[in-house]
C-alpha cells in the first residue's frame, strides 16, 4: 500500500493547503498516483462515485490512499432509472464512505425520466440522514424540485451543491436552507458571469472548491483533461471575486471541507 503523508488535518499558517472536494480520479482513466503527486498543494480530496462500481471503487481508492482519498456512495442522477437494481448495493457500501452521492437532478439531458430521477434522489436523501452523513447534490436546470426537497427533509444543512450554477436568485434562496457551495472551473469560464453573482453572495464558512476532475477544467486550462493539481485555479478565481487572498480562501475552503467531512 502507497501511503502519501497528508491528512486531514489544518495545515500550520503558511503551509495551507487546498482541498478538492470532487474528483472523480475513478473515472479517470490516468494513473491517479500521478495526478495525486501532480497536486502538491492540495492536502486530501473526495472522490465521488456515480453508481455502485465506482463507488466501489473509489472506496478502494481511498484505502491505497488513507488520508489522501476519502470516498462517496450514490448514483448519479443520469442513471436514477438503475435505482431498483443499484440501492442493494449502494446501501451496503456507504457505512464506509464520507457522503452520500453524487446524487440529485438532471433536468438538462434527462437521460433518466424526470420522476425515476426523484425518487432516487429521495432515498439519497433518507439514506444520508439515515447514516447521518453530507449528501453531494448535482443540479442541473432542476433548482426549485431540489430546494423543494431538500426543504422538506429538513437535510439542507448536511448538503453540498456540487459544481454550484445558480445566480443571484437561486443562491439567495439556498442560503436559506443552510447549504454548502461547491465552485467548480466554471467559475473562471467568460461565460460564468452568472455564477461569480452568485458566489459574491456565499459567505465564506459556506464554500467550498473542487475540480470535477476529469471535467470542467478552470483557466487556463479550460478545453483539457481535468486534475486534481487545478483546483488552485478554482480557488484564485473565487479569491478574486470576494476581494481575497488565494490563501485566505484555501484556509476557509479547508476549514470548511474538514466540518462538513469530518
């Protein structure tokens, strides 16, 4: 086993580091020791899975990696209609993970039926609160059925919004239940004027950073493969538009990512 010596622990000041908050290095298909050598500032990162065997996976990574890796349980929203033959399996692995997801709704490219996607969503829900563990929210053109139940399960104080696309609107109005933002690359695109409006709002002990790694890389390496190592670039980027230090952000993020990961 290939121990790297970082935990999640708060780095002395001047050492702090980042901490990636979705990395999908199990869907990768690149050797994740390299691209976690590659990202020498970043301290431990989460690697969500989308279904079982990823799940499965990213639990695998995270014992090769203790203290480097920590892994998630669910099934992305693209696949909710594999719910019935997934939960069995599901359910077993996420004693072991750190959250419960990636889960939520896709209303963009549907690629599960609208109603099938929600009940998924659902017993992700039940299941986090079950468990008493964070749930990892993707929202695509699905705001108002996810406030709606996330609002109605009391659980909007355990959920993170992965890779967060709402304006000023949206944001204002998850606020209110409690949420965590998770800012993606996206946040640096030309076309994400919407998303800085939004992230003026966050304040700073509900934010959180990520790569969405192998997707969505930040400037400037925007149209390339993703990696763990990028999330900096994220991280400056939401420095800039609250008026920051990079390094401020990185301590608040980490702080951050360790009380809602525990």
């Amino acid at each position: 086993m290939r121990e790297l010596q970082c935990g999640p622990g708060l780095p002395s000041a001047g050492s702090v580091k980042w901490v990636d908050t979705h990395c999908h290095l199990q869907l990768d298909g690149r050797n994740p020791a390299e691209l976690l050598d590659r990202a020498v500032q970043v301290d431990w990162v989460v690697v969500p899975g989308v279904d079982a065997a990823s799940s499965r996976a990213a639990l695998d990574l995270a014992a090769q990696y203790p203290g480097k890796v920590f892994a998630t349980c669910g099934l992305h929203p693209h696949d909710a209609d594999q719910w019935p033959s997934e939960a069995g399996s599901l359910r077993e692995l996420a004693p072991s993970s750190v959250a419960i997801g990636e889960t939520g709704l896709d209303f963009y490219r549907e690629l599960s039926p609208r109603d099938e996607q929600i009940v998924s969503f659902n017993e992700h829900v039940r299941l986090a609160t079950e468990l008493d563990k964070p749930l990892i929210v993707h929202c695509r053109d699905a705001f108002s059925d996810i406030y709606d139940i996330l609002e109605k399960s009391g659980e909007g104080g355990r959920a993170v919004l992965h890779s967060w696309t709402g304006g000023t609107r949206w944001t204002k109005r998850f606020l209110e239940l409690g949420v965590m933002f998770s800012f993606s690359g996206m946040i640096g695109f030309d076309t994400a004027e919407t998303i800085r409006l939004g992230a003026e709002l966050v304040p700073d002990d509900r934010a959180l950073v990520e790569t969405d790694t192998p997707y969505l890389a930040p400037p400037p390496h925007r149209g390339e493969r993703n990696e763990p190592a990028w999330v900096s670039h994220v991280g400056e980027a939401l420095a800039r538009i609250w008026g920051r230090s990079p390094e401020d952000v990185a301590r608040v993020t980490t702080e951050n990512a360790l009380r809602i990961f525990r």
